[in-house]
C-alpha cells in the first residue's frame, strides 16, 4: 500500500464513529455500522435509478453514503444536510476528500431552521428520520416544501395483525424502540401514507410491504415508500 493510503487507513481509523461503510478506492473502507452489502441492497430498495442530470437532498445525511451513491448514479447537484459539525463530521469532510467529490454538506436542525434558502430538489432522500421526529407530520410537510418531484422515504414501521388497514402509530417516550431515546413513532402503512397526503405529497407508492403477523401481534418492520408531489 502506497504512503498515501496507509495515512488514509490511519485518518479513517482516527475518527470514533463511522456509520456508513464507505469505499474510499485503493481497498480502503470505512468500518460502519452497515456494511457495504446491506447499504447496497439498502439502494437497490429504493429503486432511484439514473440520476443523471437531477438535484438531489440527503436529509440525515451523517457520514454520507447515499449522497456519494446519488452523486455517483449521476445527480448534478447533491446536498449532504446534518445537524453533525465540527468533529462529528469529520468522517464526512474525510471521504468527500478522499473520493474527489462535490456533493456539499450543509449544517442545519431539519425541523428548526429555515431550509428555503436550499431551493427544491428533485430527489430527497429522507431515510431514517421520520421516527426520530416529535411532530412527524409537521416534519413531512417541511420535507414535501423541499421536494420538487420525489422524496424516497424510509422508517420503522409497524404491522397489526388481522387489521391490515389500521392507521395508527406506536409511540415510544421512554425509549421503549430499541433502547433509544430519540425514537418517537412508528406508524402502520396507512398511517405513512395518510399523514403523506396530508403534507402535500399527491401519489403514494410502498415499495415494501408489511410482514405477516398473527391476528392482535404487533410486528415491526423498515417500510420504504416513494411520495410523489404530482
């Protein structure tokens, strides 16, 4: 390995969380929490396709895989958005470095400061942030004013078995989802897709069904739906 690699090993190793696994070239990959194969399995999900000449917003963004994927399947213009700054994206500022990229990352609260200013953009990723968010339907019309054409939606979700119509979300004020104290929701299909239309977005497309569950069982599942804005 080159010099120049080993001292990319090294950063790469120096900063405390990586979340994405991220190729960076010449065998380098970050040691994230999702691995290489289930963030590509994760793409082919949301079923983006070509992205050539689109703008796209990654909302969560963190250390950004999906906005080098979008900038990669050809978007003109990609936004990285996060609230992380200063040490925290470090992983961040390290891979667009190190991949030559132009995607640009914007420091922001999602649901308190004032986004205008961004535009509208084609493509919005929005994948696992819907549950983290104490108003979630305040929070889907603050992403349909940003989307143009498409937002790609991914959250927890839940399923009532023998009720496959039941609009309603679980709430969690103790960290009963997974330990976690910023989870707030998780909604049955009809809910998303309810609380979707009523933020503005005109045509609703799940793109992955609900699990089987016994009738009264309550099972949890990750649901991606694509929210048109007509």
């Amino acid at each position: 390995m080159a010099r120049g690699m080993r001292n990319l090993a090294e950063e790469v190793r120096s900063v405390p969380t990586w979340w994405h696994s991220i190729d960076l070239g010449n065998g380098v990959v970050t040691p994230g929490h999702k691995s290489p194969e289930l963030l590509n399995e994760e793409w082919q999900h949301l079923q983006i396709g070509d992205l050539s000449g689109k703008s796209v917003l990654d909302i969560g963004a963190w250390d950004g895989w999906f906005s080098f994927r979008a900038e990669q399947a050809g978007a003109n213009r990609v936004i990285a958005l996060d609230c992380r700054d200063g040490e925290a994206r470090r992983g961040f500022d390290l891979a667009r470095e190190a991949l030559g990229s132009s995607v640009e990352y914007v420091v922001a609260d999602f649901m308190t400061n004032d986004l205008a200013g961004l535009g509208e953009f084609d493509v919005v990723l929005f994948l696992g942030v819907l549950y983290h968010l104490r108003e979630p339907v305040i929070g889907l019309e603050r992403l349909a004013r940003l989307t143009r054409r498409l937002a790609l939606i991914e959250t927890e979700a839940i399923t009532v078995g023998g009720s496959p119509d039941a609009s309603l979300c679980e709430f969690y004020p103790f960290g009963e989802l997974y330990g976690d104290t910023t989870n707030w929701w998780a909604p049955t299909e009809t809910a998303l897709v309810g609380m979707c239309n009523l933020a503005g977005f005109a045509e609703m497309n799940v793109l992955v069904p609900p699990p089987d569950a016994p009738p009264g069982v309550v099972r949890h599942y990750r649901c991606i739906a694509r929210a048109n804005r007509g």
